[in-house]
C-alpha cells in the first residue's frame, strides 16, 4: 500500500501528476442519467500508484437535476483528490450537445504553470468562452493559448510527462518557441 | 472539420465504403486524435505510433475493387507516417519506435449506428521515482479476437518498460461513451509549461 504522505513528500518526479482541469458533464443511456466511472477509476489508480492530484472540474448542466446529478458524482471523488475544486455553469440544450465531453479542453499539469493550447474548432471556441467567463482557469493556474493557424493535426499534441511538442504548422512558430518543449514541426502534407 | 492525416484517411475509407457517406460522419469529426505519443527519459525517448491498418473492425465486407482501394490509401497512410517518423528521429535522440493499434469503424446499437475512432497512443503518461506508468482508455467489447487491442497495447508499453494502466468506466457503455467523445484519458493530456 502506498503511503500517499510519503509519495507527495517527495520531490517532484518528472511527469508525475499533480493537478488536473477537466470538463463533466452529464452522459445518457436509455434515457437516465448515469455515472460514467471513467475518472473514479483514473484517480483511484492515480491514487494506487502514489498520487493524489488536486483537481477543477468545469461542470456544464441544462437544468438543475444535472446540476445535482453532476455534484454528486463529483462528491464521490473527494476521498481520492488532494482537493477538489467544482465549478459549474448552466448552458443551453444547443451548447450543450456541441460541447459533448469537451475532451480538448482537459488539462493536465506536472508543472506550475501549465498553458493549455486550444484547437481551433467551434466546439472548442465555446468551452474557452465559458471556461474564460469562469474564475476556474485562475484559482487552478491554467492559461489557454490559441494559436494564430489553424492548430490541426494529431502532431500537435503536447504530453505532459514528456518535453517534446509535435506540431504541424510552421506559423506558430513564435508562439511555440516561448515554451520549454522541443519543437518538432512536421510540415502538413495535404492542404 | 480539422484536416489532418487521421481525418483524411476517415474520410477516404468511409467513401470506399459507401461513396458520399463521410459528407455525413466527418462533419462533426473536430477534434484531434493522435498519431504519435512521445515518452522522454533521460536517455532516450519512446516513441508510440498508431496503425489502424489491422483493425478496421465494422468493415468485414469488403469486395475485392475496395480491398484495392483501401491498399492505396494505406500505401498513402504509410508514406505520411513514415515523414513524420523521420522527422522525429531528425530531432530526437536515441528514439525507440513503437507501433500501436488503432480502430476505425462504426459501433452498433440496438437502434443507431455511431462512426469512433479508438488510437492505441491516446496514452497518459507518469513516473514515480521508480517506475514509469501509462494510463489508456480500455478498448470495450473486443469482438474480433485476432486484433486484440488491449493486449496489444499493455504488451507493447512493457517492451518498453512502462507499466500499462487500464482505465474503464462503470460499463460497456461507458467506455463507448467515452470513445465516442474521443477517448477520456487522452483528453487529459494537452499540457505546456511556459518558460
């Protein structure tokens, strides 16, 4: 059994888990609402191995029995989090069915001062527009860039255990030279 | 709809499937999804690549002038990857290549259909001072036995020293969900720390 004291004693290891930012909201099968379990079991194993991470959760909720539904799950990771911090938001059924689970909006930091890069899709324009009315980007240190093209491609990912960014559009060069990753930039090959 | 080299070859196998059909499916395909994850170490770097060529699991029914078609734009796939594998070795040191499956294809339910897209690379990564762990999306129903892609992916993660770690939800259905969304752990990865 690890002795979660110990492990955040510890200094910080490379790419270990220390904070995470991720979008909830409410899934459906056969017309009630459920719990996914997903992120339960991503921290009970975060939790198994040594970390205990401090977590915001950007909850979005059509009316108030989503509200409570979401509060509730998210009441149940309590025992398994450093702490948690949840901010919810009402939006309409129209939003709401873009912004899905939001997945590009999830963060996950190792350092302190983690900057999201956002692509340039509408379902991400609406999640920076309401995470950037919330004070939730703040109180957990986040900032999200946009790049200025069009940041495509499966080589723009960045991996928060590893210092090496693939990305695919020269243009952004500036943008990208400002952080520590080593920058591969890996021409796009189709227009 | 974001254009990337996944997008595209969607695009092209869902046509040769049924010609005009990704007019429809890829419409709402705007989001990323991984070609590529990069382990550093203090050494060297791991580096996993997806390959969806074994494993277009809702496409059984392919005829002979679609097989020919779909070798084309796998030949086409194939040289992509390979620039971008090139590239990566132009930069990295000390690189290990490892390939990873990926899925395709289209999920039934009782009443619909829905097109995902699973990447064997959508991994999470993190180190204690003694190991290396991944963190991926457990692939729900494995209906074809020979592909296996779980296994795959735990298998290949261990040749690489890193302890696999399967996250599920609460169902079946759950991890549909999630993969239909595009696969949750991955989504907890796009992180950058300024200088």
């Amino acid at each position: 059994m690890v002795d979660l004291k110990k492990a955040h004693a510890l200094p910080d290891s490379k790419g270990s888990i220390r904070k995470i930012l991720f979008h909830q909201s409410s899934v459906f099968q056969n017309d009630r609402q459920i719990s996914k379990g997903i992120f339960q079991n991503f921290l009970k194993n975060l939790n198994r191995i040594g970390m205990k991470p401090k977590i915001y959760v950007f909850a979005t909720y059509r009316n108030d029995s989503e509200r409570v539904f979401l509060e509730e799950e998210a009441n149940q990771w309590k025992p398994l989090v450093q702490s948690l911090d949840h901010f919810g938001t009402r939006v309409s059924n129209q939003i709401w069915s873009r912004l899905a689970y939001a997945q590009d909006t999830c963060l996950i930091a190792n350092s302190t001062k983690p900057v999201a890069i956002m692509t340039r899709s509408d379902r991400n324009k609406d999640m920076v527009h309401l995470l950037s009315k919330s004070s939730l980007l703040k109180r957990a240190g986040f900032q999200i860039v946009e790049p200025e093209g069009n940041f495509t491609l499966e080589g723009g990912h960045v991996f928060a255990s590893s210092k090496v960014l693939l990305y695919s559009n020269p243009k952004d060069q500036e943008i990208l030279s400002s952080f520590e990753q080593k920058p591969i930039f890996v021409e796009r090959h189709s227009k | 709809m974001l254009k990337g080299i996944v997008s595209k070859l969607i695009t092209k196998l869902l046509d040769i499937q049924s010609p005009g059909s990704s007019a429809y499916y890829v419409s709402w395909y705007d989001h990323v999804d991984l070609v590529f994850s990069i382990f550093e170490r203090k050494d060297n770097h791991e580096v996993f690549y997806v390959d969806f060529e074994e494993a277009t699991l809702s496409y059984p029914l392919w005829d002979n002038r679609q097989r020919l078609l779909l070798n084309r734009e796998f030949h086409g796939w194939r040289t992509e990857l390979q620039k971008m594998i090139d590239e990566i070795e132009k930069h990295l040191k000390d690189v290990s290549f490892h390939k990873m499956p990926g899925v395709i294809g289209h999920e039934n339910f009782a009443q619909w259909q829905a097109f995902f897209i699973y990447s064997g690379v959508n991994l999470l990564f993190s180190s204690d001072e003694n190991k290396d762990y991944a963190f991926y999306l457990k692939f729900p129903n494995e209906s074809n036995k020979d592909i296996q892609v779980n296994e795959r992916i735990e298998s290949t993660l261990r040749s690489a020293s890193i302890v696999p770690i399967a996250i599920t939800g609460n169902s079946e259905f759950a991890n549909w969900a999630e993969i239909r969304n595009s696969a949750g752990v991955r989504c907890l990865i796009k992180v950058l720390s300024r200088k």
